[in-house]
C-alpha cells in the first residue's frame, strides 16, 4: 500500500506543477508592488501569487507547529502534575490503612 500512496502523492505533485507552471505562464503581465517601506521588482503576477501562496502556506504552518508544541507542552505538565497526585493519594491511603 506505500507504493501506491506514492505513486498517488507523485501523480499529485506533478498535477500541481503543472497548474502552477500554466498558472504563471498564463499570468505573465510584469506587475511591481509598493510596499510601504519596500518597493518589489517587476515580476509576473503569476510567479508574485505563487509566492504569495507559499509565504502564507508556510506561516501557517509555522504558527500552527507552534501551537502544537505548546499544546504538547501542556500536556506533559498536567501527566506530571496527575502523576504527583496518583503518589500522593497512594501514600494518603496507605497512611489510612496504617492508621486502622
């Protein structure tokens, strides 16, 4: 089954180039964008959206990685904190049961 997930990722990737390759040669008007503190050189508008896609791809992925970590982060804190609270009431029932 790996090879045809493979196969299947292959066959999708070259599907994407290729749109991405006819996206930008169908987008070929040479556009400058004016930033505020930054002025791009002239690039094809296609080649400026697929940068445009990627950057955000790429953010999101990174903000996203992010928050993964601090949610895993989290969740080692509490399984520490439950397992302290797993000992403790142990020793407190065990205490009990010295007591009787």
């Amino acid at each position: 089954m790996k090879w045809l997930a493979r196969i299947i990722g292959g066959l999708l990737f070259v599907v994407v180039f290729t749109f991405g390759v006819l996206f930008c040669v169908r987008n070929s008007q040479p556009i400058s964008l004016d930033l505020i503190f930054f002025k791009t050189p002239d690039l094809s508008l296609g080649v400026l959206l697929i940068l445009t896609f990627l950057s955000g791809g790429l953010l999101g992925g990174l903000l996203s990685g992010a928050a993964a970590v601090k949610v895993s982060l989290k969740k080692a804190s509490y399984g520490r904190q439950l397992h302290k609270q797993e000992q403790e009431l142990s020793r407190l029932k065990n205490d009990v049961r010295s007591n009787v």
